[in-house]
C-alpha cells in the first residue's frame, strides 16, 4: 500500500508538470503565427521557412514511374513509384536500418551507402533491357534534414538534425554529393541493368507528403511528419513570401513551404513548457538549443523523456530498490515504440509492461510501478500531441482555412503507430478551435512507416481517419 500511495502522489506532480491547458496552447500558436511570418519575411530565421521550389498542387492525373531514396532520421528507404492518374499509385519499397557510425561518420560515406542500398534495390526489382531505350529513370531524393534551394535539384545543407552529424556535409550541395556516390556505382546517367537514373529533385519529407496526400485528396492544404523528427510543409502565395521577392516570380503563384518548425523556440526558451527533463536532453544532445519544438514532441525523443523521470526516481530511492538497474540508466534505452505498447496493454496485470521492463531491462515491477508507468507514458505522449496540434493550429490559422476545413497528410511512425497520437492531436486542435478544430481532418498518407514487415511493404495504402 504505501508502495501504491507514493506512486500516485508522485503522478500528481508530473501531471501537472506535463499537462497542457488550453489557454496555454493558444498563446503557443499565437507566438507560433508571429515565428512562421518572420520566417516568410527574412532569411537565416530560426524557424528557416524555406522555399522548395514546388510549384502549386499536382492534377492526380500525373502517371509514370519514379525511383524515390527517402533518408529519413531512422531508416533508409528505397522505393519505386507508379502513379497510375485518378489519385492512384503503387509503391514498391525496400527499407534500410541505419547504424550509428553511419549517422556520425563522413558525409560522403552516407551518400555511398544510399547509393549502394538504390543499387541492390534496381538489381531485385528490374530486369536487363525492363525500360525504353534512352528512357531516364527519374530519382527524387528525400532528404528530411532543413537544406537551402535554389532549384528543386540542388540544397545546400544548414545543419543536421534528428542526431545527424556526419561530418563534411553541413554547408554543401547534398544533391551533388549523391550524384558523386551514384556516379561511383556507374547509376548516375548510365547504363545500369539498362536502368539509367537521373537525380531531378531534392525535397523534404514534409513537402513530399503534402503533394503526395494532394495527389490522392485535393484538400489536402497542410502536411505533418511525426517520426524520428517533426515538421511540416504547406502551399504558400508567393506574393507572401517576402524574401523571394527579388526572384521576380508571378505573385500570384505558389509554392510549397517547408517550414522546419522543428526549430521553433530554439535558442530563446520563451514559449514553450520546458521540464528539467526536456532541458537534460537538449544539454546533452550534439545540438544543444537547437530543434527546441522538436525535442518535445518526436519519436526521438519520447522514449527519453521517460526514461529520465524513471531515473530521478530511481536515483530518489522510490523505483526499484536493490535490483540492479544498469539496463535502464543507459541513455535512450527507452524506445519510443515502448510508449504505445505501455498505452496499449489490454491486459489488467499489464502484462505487456511486465514484460518490457523484465525482457528489455531485467527489472521486476509492481502492478502499482506498472499503472504509474503507463499513466506517465500517456502524459508525455499527450503533451506531444497537443504541442504538435498547436503548430497544426498556426498554420491553418495564419492561412484562413478553418472556415472551409481542410486536410492535413501525416506520415512518421509517431503517427501511424501510436495508437492514440492521432486522436490526441484532433482533441488539442479543439482545444484551441472550440468545434470549429473538428473541420480539420487528417489524412494518413502512410507509405512506409506503416507496415512492421521490413521486405513486404509492396503497397501504398491511404486512407482518411
Ligand atoms: P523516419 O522519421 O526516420 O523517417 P519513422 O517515421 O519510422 O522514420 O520514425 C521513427 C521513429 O518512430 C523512431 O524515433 C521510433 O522511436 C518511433 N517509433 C517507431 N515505432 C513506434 C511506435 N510503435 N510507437 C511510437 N513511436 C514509434
């Protein structure tokens, strides 16, 4: 019993230290609004809003074949795309875990390793002599880290993100450095298994959600990633983006923004409810101050935020008394992924949290350790969602589109796979909104964060949620 009566006390603190109200939540969008308009105006903003050189929506009645390599934060993905017109396409993929020492080696040695993963995959997906003669296969290369363009197939590199930090590569041309890997697997513009590629855009994983939940859904006005990291892309007037006006484009047009929010309340601290917890991550990760929204909110750093608070109360002597508690102190030891399963325990010895935490980190727990665990999951995984909803709310507010409603695409594992992430984010946006927050729907463009099978995911499925 006393056991039981600490916990929940214990909880009551981090409620409160965890919990969003929603008078909260509107000053953050509002600061947001103020960020994302500075951004549009100036160059070198925290929050870089920067122009990707997309022009306005597709028909949905584009078709043909495109290769895509996605480097995302956590996994590499290769993949072919068949737009088939009417909103229809067919993704055949192949994903790539990434290792540490890729992430933090040299630049040019990630760019190989793409190179050689793009090279497996034309070799078990396409036949000798499968295309036309002379015919180039297009490549789009995802590249999820905030980059400066000029054209849609050139970015220069700002800074690493997601804890990225692989040298050589922070101010270069990331497109030329992959066209330099590919030229040295004979793919770049040659004849290879008589499939010739042809690197013709580079863009972000925001950008390319927005236009792929466009093609299928023309409602579509904003887009989300949740995975490793957090941002989001939407369609801008060009005529409202101040900073590019030197470039002489018609007004009148628009192109796609990738707004990078990930870096809101970097540096400044002034808008966002930090806890010690979240500043320990910022000071010891390899960026310190930098992506401040980010660290809150994405599947990198979830799992961490927990950890910690189980570490303040190990080291408090509440957690975990004479067991040996090495496994957990490890820093990131705590998946993201382990946040869902916690929530999503059906049983009502939570025995899946049993076994999390005897499997993964040989410890034993009480039913009470184990309510305690779960209730503190949803608390970090709820702030998470409503912060994320706050940016949401930015956007469509700073765009008008709450009267008419509209559709916002989401992609990233956060999002697909955390079973009540979605509904949070939905339930924030009322917050902020009243009833009006409902006319925003959600849109689930999963590609391939979806599916756990990592050779199967022969399929692009979207559905509206
Ligand atoms: P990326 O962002 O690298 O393209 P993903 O969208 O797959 O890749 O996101 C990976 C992140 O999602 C990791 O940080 C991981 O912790 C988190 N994640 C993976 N599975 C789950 C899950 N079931 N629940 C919550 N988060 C998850």
């Amino acid at each position: 019993h006393a056991t039981k009566k600490t916990m929940a006390d214990h909880l009551r603190k981090y409620e409160s230290l965890f919990t969003l109200t929603p008078q909260r939540m509107r000053m953050i969008v509002e600061a947001f609004k103020e960020t994302l308009e500075i951004g549009l105006e100036k160059h070198g903003q925290i929050v870089p809003m920067i122009p990707t050189y997309v022009f306005g929506w597709p028909t949905g009645q584009e078709t043909g074949e495109f290769l895509a390599v996605d480097l995302g934060g956590t996994n590499l993905r290769v993949c072919l795309v068949t737009l088939q017109g009417d909103g229809k396409f067919e993704v055949t993929q192949s994903k790539y875990r990434l290792t540490e020492e890729q992430k933090q080696g040299d630049g040019q040695d990630l760019f190989d390793f793409c190179a050689s993963c793009l090279k497996t995959f034309i070799d078990s997906n396409f036949e000798e002599g499968s295309l036309q003669p002379n015919e180039l296969l297009p490549l789009g290369f995802t590249f999820s880290y905030p980059c400066t363009q000029e054209r849609i197939d050139q970015g220069t590199l700002i800074r690493w993100t997601k804890g990225f930090g692989a040298a050589n590569t922070e101010g270069r041309d990331v497109a030329e450095m992959f066209r330099e890997s590919l030229r040295k697997k004979a793919l770049l513009m040659q004849t290879f298994q008589n499939v010739p590629v042809e690197l013709t855009a580079i863009i972000n994983d925001t950008t390319g959600t927005l236009i792929a939940s466009a093609y299928v859904n023309p409602k579509t006005r904003v887009a989300v990633i949740f995975g490793t990291g957090c941002n989001a892309a939407y369609m801008e007037r060009i005529g409202s983006i101040p900073k590019i006006k030197h470039l002489g484009l018609d007004d009148g047009a628009e192109m796609a923004i990738n707004c990078e929010w990930g870096a809101f309340d970097s540096f400044v601290h002034e808008h966002l409810p930090r806890t010690k917890y979240d500043v320990t991550i910022d000071e010891s990760s390899n960026k310190p101050g930098e992506q401040a929204f980010e660290k809150l909110i994405s599947g990198r750093y979830l799992g961490e935020i927990l950890r910690l608070v189980i570490c303040e109360l190990i080291d408090d002597g509440v957690l975990f008394l004479g067991q040996n508690t090495y496994k957990i102190e490890i820093p990131y030891a705590l998946d993201t992924a382990f946040l869902s399963l916690m929530e999503s325990d059906p049983t009502e010895e939570l025995l899946m949290i049993i076994g999390i935490f005897t499997h993964f980190f040989a410890l034993e727990t009480t039913l009470a350790e184990r309510q305690f665990f779960r209730a503190l999951a949803k608390l970090v995984g709820r702030r998470a969602a409503r912060l994320s909803a706050c940016g949401i709310a930015a956007i469509v507010s700073k765009m008008g589109y709450l009267e008419d409603g509209c559709a916002v695409g989401a992609d990233g594992s956060l999002y697909n796979k955390y079973p009540s992430f979605p509904d949070r984010v939905h339930e924030g946006l009322q917050d902020i909104f009243g009833d009006k927050g409902k006319r925003v729907l959600f849109l689930r463009t999963f590609v391939g964060s979806a599916n756990n099978d990592e050779d199967s995911e022969r399929q692009g499925y979207l559905h509206t949620c």
